[in-house]
C-alpha cells in the first residue's frame, strides 16, 4: 500500500488515543519498527488488556470456533482468549499475512465487533497491523471489503523518538551513542535475501547480548553480534565505532587538534567509521547558505579543509568519501565543496579519472 503520509512514534500514539477508540485502526509499517510495542503500550495507557492474534499462524476455526450442540441446535463457540467478560484491546498482528478464509472471518469481527453470537463488550478496540509487500515479508492483499472497515495509518521509523524510548529501556549506551551519531543506521529497507537487517527490533536484540556479556565482550564476539542483528555495513561501522571508542582516538578530540587521524593499517575500519561520521557532522552542523555562517561556522569549515586534507594523505579515497554527494543529494555545502576543490583539486580529479 502507498504511504502518502507517514506518522513517527510519538504521533501514532496520539493518532490511537483519539482514533482506535472510536473506528478499528489498521498500522502498516516495516518489520521490527514497533508496531507490536506501540499497540501493547497503547492498551497500557487505556487501561485495557491486550490480546495479540498473529494472522500467520490462524485458521478461520481459531476465530470463529468450533460448533457445540445445545438443545437440538448448533452454535459456534468462539476462543476463550476471545471470548471475555470486560472489554479489552484485540491486536490483529500480521493480519494482511493470513489467508483469504481467516480474513473473512475478520469482516463481522472487526466492522461489527462480532464472532457468531459473541459480541466485544463495550469500550473493546480491535486494531490491526502488516507489514508491506516492498519489505520481503509474507503478505496477502487485503481484500477491499476488509481494507475498508478500517482507518489505515503508515508508521516511520524516527530516531528522536527512538533515542527517548531507548534512554527509559536502560538500552546499552555503546547502541545508543552509536544511533545518536548515525541515526541514519537505525533501519534499513530489509533485503530482497537472506541476511540481518538493521531496525529498532535488531538493535534491541544487539543491545541485550552487550549487557549480557558485560566486561567480557572481546572484538571477535563484537563482530559476530553485530553481524548477527544488522546489516553487514551497519554491523561494520559499529564494531568500528566501539574499537575507536574504546581507543585513544575520538572525533571531538581530533576535530579540535588535540589528535590526528588514525593512519595505521590496522585502525582503517575505525578510520573510515571517523571519517563518516565526520562527514555527518559537517552537514549537520553547516549552514547550506554561506550568507548564514557565523564565527564558529567559519572555524569549523576551516578546520575541515585541513582535516580532509590530512585525510586525503593517509586514503584518498576515504576522503573522496567524505567530499562526496550521495545520490539522495545530500553532501557538503556548496559554498564547502567550492574551497575543498580549489585547495584540494586532486579529490575531485582522482574521483573524475576513475
């Protein structure tokens, strides 16, 4: 389904309490962005228990049930996990993952709050989530019928958002320093085969396994940990990013002048992990407009002409990295790029001749 308009966190929190409780809410989104954790935490805050149905594991009898005899005639009796006194949220997880029979069986439930004669108790709230068939995840198309009891909304991953939730969750600080310098790190479009992929769910998985072995991580088990929740350059500039935080060797520091660049054959993953976020910070911090600069702009742009260069010196090719304009558009401010080509020709003219 095409997403128009996407909600963080923070707003489809906001968007259930006002919605959910009146119309059933279907949240599209990729797998591991929290759609399950939101609607769990949702149900917290109405103060309703929460019963999650996974659509890839139902058949239609797990809903409507089974038939009993009583008195000459025949009636279904629907799941005890269903069938409650007091009202409670029902989370339809994986919906558009079941088939066309169990998603029938959804109609009555989820535009009438019906199951045979079972009705939800008043004050009950039925959402559902999937995830999208672009995420190489096991989807069924909706049916029209179904897509139409409900009010759809797409979920977006946001690291600002993320980075609150993670700080409350005692999250491991060497996860959280790592997505604060690259929020762009915390999901990836999950891959069309088989391997890790980053997403709040796999660094939460990746922050659990560091507070389990504590002081006793050594670089091998970082390397297989990170390779084992994220997508393999994440997982690379993450071990990296631990092996410069727990060295001599820190961005502010060499930035300020106080370090140089790592230059030893050994330390280029770390190197390159300095180099990125070095770029990163630039364009954060630098103004796209020259006009705008101020006194500590000036500095920091001066700074970084002598630092790439220094750069350019141990890998020319990092440092074409860091002067580089990906093909999303973003790079270096163009008033930047204009003083690095003119002090530093060869960056560019490397990058040309090859």
């Amino acid at each position: 389904m095409n997403a128009p308009v996407t909600l963080t966190q923070k707003q489809l929190s906001e968007f259930l309490l006002n919605v959910a409780l009146a119309r059933p809410v279907f949240i599209w989104g990729a797998p591991g962005i929290g759609k399950s954790s939101l609607v769990q935490q949702f149900a917290s805050q109405v103060g309703l228990a929460c019963v999650s149905l996974l659509g890839s594991q139902l058949a239609p009898e797990d809903l409507i049930g089974v038939p009993q005899i009583l008195d000459g005639t025949s009636r279904f009796c629907p799941p005890r996990s269903i069938a409650r006194a007091e009202p409670y949220c029902l989370f339809l997880d994986e919906l558009n993952a079941c088939s066309h029979e169990v998603q029938k069986a959804f109609y009555s439930l989820i535009h009438e709050r019906r199951i045979g004669e079972y009705v939800l108790p008043p004050g009950s709230i039925v959402i559902g989530a999937g995830n999208r068939a672009q995420d190489s995840a096991i989807v069924k198309p909706l049916s029209s019928a179904l897509i139409n009891r409900m009010v759809h909304v797409h979920l977006r991953v946001s690291h600002r958002d993320w980075l609150e939730w993670a700080l409350a969750q005692a999250i491991h600080p060497l996860v959280i320093e790592y997505i604060r310098l690259r929020p762009d790190h915390l999901w990836s479009q999950p891959p069309k085969h088989e391997e890790p992929f980053s997403s709040p769910r796999s660094w939460h998985m990746l922050s659990d396994a560091l507070h389990e072995y504590g002081e006793r991580l050594d670089d091998a088990t970082l390397e297989i940990l990170a390779f084992g929740c994220l997508t393999p350059h994440h997982a690379g500039q993450f071990k990296a990013f631990v092996r410069q935080t727990r060295s001599r060797y820190r961005l502010a520091a060499i930035v300020k002048g106080d370090n140089g660049w790592p230059a030893a054959p050994e330390d280029r993953d770390v190197l390159y992990f300095l180099a990125q976020s070095f770029r990163a910070q630039l364009i954060k911090e630098l103004p796209e407009d020259a006009s705008a600069l101020a006194a500590a702009h000036r500095e920091l742009a001066f700074r970084a002409k002598g630092l790439i260069k220094d750069l350019a010196a141990i890998s020319l090719e990092i440092a074409q990295m860091v002067a580089a304009r990906e093909e999303n558009g973003e790079g270096l401010p163009g008033w930047l790029m204009v003083e690095i080509i003119r002090d530093l020709p060869r960056l560019v003219e490397r990058k040309d001749a090859a």
